[in-house]
C-alpha cells in the first residue's frame, strides 16, 4: 500500500507543543493529512498526565519544552506504552540530540519548518516502525 493510500482519519494524537503559533500551524498540517482528533499538551507535565489517562495512536511532541522535556514524555512513554509510535519534532539537527532520542526509542525526528508531506511520511513511518500498520 502507497502512502497516499493509507486512511489516518481515525488516528488519536498527542500534541505536545508549548508554542501558540506552532500548535495552529502543526494542527493544521494534521488536518489535512486527515487527522481531526488531536489533543493539545502545552507542556511536559501535562502530556504524561495525559499519557497516563488516555490511549493515544501516535505522539507528537516538541523537544524543548517548559518542565519536562521531549526525551522525558519519550522515556515515560515508553515506560507504559511502548509500542505507541512517537515523533520528535524540532529545530535540533545536531548529531547528539538525533543520537540521544533514538536511543530513547523514538519513531522518527522531523526538524522544523516541515511540510505537509514530511508530516504524513513520518508519522506513517512510525506506525509500521511500531507494527500498527
């Protein structure tokens, strides 16, 4: 199956961005790639709470963040969810932090600016890297 093909209507995803601008922008891209049902987290504490009382198809969080970071939401998730796919998205595109997350187990890494397409690519990428496609 292309990637064009496959339906993400019916995903659940956590947005973990502390940035206003950035979360209209990054749920505007979930919009149309098909993704309606999307919970905001403005922070890092908020999004484990979340992950604790929620089930989630796919995370979606920012590196730097107020309190808990996005290796921390990583680390906890994969502490009680480990097949849920996460993404990393940021403006880091150093080697260390790229080689940091992957060691924490992320799913993919999407530097921004972004587009509409990387968006789809990587969270499509995530979920068969977790068996969910």
């Amino acid at each position: 199956m292309q990637d064009e093909d496959i339906d993400l209507t019916r995903l659940h995803v956590l947005l973990v961005e502390d940035e206003k601008f950035a979360v209209k922008l990054e749920s505007m891209v979930l919009k149309q790639i098909g993704i309606t049902q999307v919970t905001i987290a403005e922070d890092g504490e908020s999004a484990i709470r979340l992950i604790d009382t929620q089930h989630f198809d796919v995370v979606l969080s920012d590196w730097n963040l107020p309190g808990a970071n996005g290796l921390d939401i990583l680390r906890h998730l994969r502490g009680q969810h480990a097949k849920t796919p996460f993404v990393m998205l940021t403006g880091n595109k150093g080697l260390d932090a790229v080689q940091e997350a992957v060691a924490q187990g992320v799913d993919g890494y999407l530097v921004k600016p972004f587009s509409v397409p990387q968006m789809k690519s990587k969270i499509i990428s995530a979920l068969r890297r977790q068996g969910r496609l």
